[in-house]
C-alpha cells in the first residue's frame, strides 16, 4: 500500500500523472512563459501543431503554426490572463485553415504560477470542437428553413397571414417609439369576382392566377416591402416609411397593372380586376388590429363602389 505522504511517493505519483496526461490526453494541454513560447506540450498538442516531438516545439510560438491572425488572438488573450490573473474559461477559437476548411476548438487558459506565486506564463487545453459546431450550423439552417416554410404561403411563394400579424406588430413597435412623423402603411386587396372566375376556368387556373398577382405585387413594391397572401384570393402589402398618399399611388400601380391586360388561360384570355384599401398606422391607436380593420373597411368600400378601385 503506498504512502501517499511520503515525498517519494508524491514525486512518483506526480510523474506518472504528468506523463499519463502528456501521453493519453485526448484534449491538448500546453504551458508557455511570458513571452507565449511553448515550455511544455501533450502529444495530442504536438499532434496538432504538426510537430514531431516536444523538443521540436520548445522555445516556439503559436506564430511557427498558426495564421497570424490567429496567433495574435491567442497572443493578446494571454496577454490579459497574465495581466489579470483571470483565466478563460470554455472560449470557442476559430481555426480558418483556407475557405473549405475551419477548425473549432473549445479551449481554457489559464495563468501559471511559479513557487512563489507570480504569474510566469499560462497554460491551457483544448477540445476539438469543429464536428459538433458543424451540427449545430446544419441544425441551425434546417431551423431557420423551418421558420421559413411556417411563414410562406406555399401556393403563391409570398408570406402568409400568420407573417403578417408578425410583421405588423414589430412596426408598431418601431413606429410608435419614433419622435418624428414617420409611419408606415398596409395594403390590403382582393381580386374581383374570384368565385366566378373558378367556377368558370377551374380551380387550377384560379391558382395560376392567384400566383400572376403574386409576381405584380413583387414587381410594383421595393426590396423594403413586404407582401402577403393572407387567404383565399387576398392580399397585403406592409410598406415602412410610407405615409398613406404614397401607399395610394403603389396600390393604384398594382390594381390597374392587374386590369391593363387579359389573363391568358390556354387559348382565352379572361379580363381580371381587383379591389385595394389602404391605411397609414396611427400612434395614438397603435393595436395592430386598427390599421388592419381601417383597410379591410377601404378595401370593402372600393368593393361596394364598382370595383377596380382603390380607396383610403
């Protein structure tokens, strides 16, 4: 049985915990001096650096391995550590080898203390990361094209209605907190006589159509717009920094560019029109529901006067 207070022993047991950890650490320690060259390395470190053996790395620097740049950074880190005293603890480093290869490391760095406790150096380990980091960006990307087919309306290619509610609460927020007269406005339209117009050419030219007035929508607003297909044969448009005149003359250009020419289905051309409201927000009355109610009562309004009209 071993007497773990005799100094033999210790001495003993400290060498075999230093070489265990140099030879079979999966993670990579390293110590270095104050001017950050390596005094110390594991095998899995020497590994890394492409080294040889530890005698070939002592008295180099992360600068013999790595980028400049990133050298610098793991320099200026253990510039603070040293400084401070303060160790680092679980820090992501990124490794740009070229364009089609990063490496990840979750590394901690810490300040190393002499006998009589004044820092001398650092030292530090690190994990590869780069497998998990890539999962986490493919996760993060299906994530994000998840989010994307719960707000895009599959027929038309334009966001849905449950996008719209979204996007006009985040301008309300924006809006109301502004101090000058800035504002924005919606656009809500549908087409004329949808229900005749099925009942005659077919449900699936009545989704052609529904996806010609999708591409006009997109083609008569600017890139900061945003349009909706919000059910059926309707739609929006949310336009920021536009004030209600201005949204007028975009829902006029949309209405008449929808009437200026026949639909063509086969070998017929069906003449279409549609119908607009418009409404600017209102900062005294910033629930979302009243700018959205104020067109709905424009668009019904264009409804009940002919038709193929807008109206504010």
């Amino acid at each position: 049985m071993m007497d773990f207070n005799d100094p033999a022993t210790r001495e003993k047991i400290d060498k075999i915990v230093i070489d265990t950890i140099r030879k079979y650490s999966t993670d990579t320690v390293y110590f270095k001096d104050r001017d950050s060259r390596f005094v110390w390395n594991s095998l899995g470190h020497i590994q890394q650096l492409g080294a040889k053996s530890p005698e070939e790395v002592l008295g180099k620097t992360d600068f013999d391995y790595f980028p400049k740049d990133f050298a610098q950074s793991a320099r200026e880190t253990e510039l603070t550590i040293m400084q401070t005293g303060v160790p680092i603890i679980n820090m992501i480093e990124e490794l740009v080898l070229d364009d089609d290869n990063i490496k990840y490391y979750m590394c901690s760095k810490y300040p190393l203390y002499d006998d009589d406790g004044r820092i001398i150096g650092t030292w530090g380990s690190s994990k590869d990361v780069t497998d998990q980091k890539n999962l986490e960006k493919e996760l993060q990307i299906s994530y994000s094209k998840m989010e994307l087919l719960t707000r895009v309306d599959d027929l038309s290619g334009l966001y849905n209605r449950r996008y719209l509610y979204e996007e006009l609460e985040k301008y309300a927020s924006m809006y109301v907190e502004r101090e000058d007269n800035s504002t924005f406005s919606i656009i809500v339209l549908d087409l004329d006589d949808m229900k005749f117009f099925n009942d005659q050419n077919g449900q699936q030219n009545g989704d052609l159509l529904l996806r010609y007035v999708a591409d006009i929508l997109l083609t008569n607003t600017r890139k900061a717009d945003t349009c909706f297909r919000t059910g059926g044969d309707e739609f929006a448009v949310v336009l920021p920094d536009t004030d209600k005149v201005a949204a007028l003359a975009v829902a006029k250009k949309i209405i008449k560019q929808i009437s200026s020419e026949p639909f063509a289905i086969e070998t017929k051309r069906v003449s279409i029109s549609g119908s607009a409201g418009v409404a600017a927000f209102n900062k005294n009355d910033p629930d979302i529901t009243d700018i959205l109610s104020r067109a709905e009562r424009k668009l019904n309004k264009s409804k009940r006067e002919g038709k193929n009209q807008v109206s504010v």
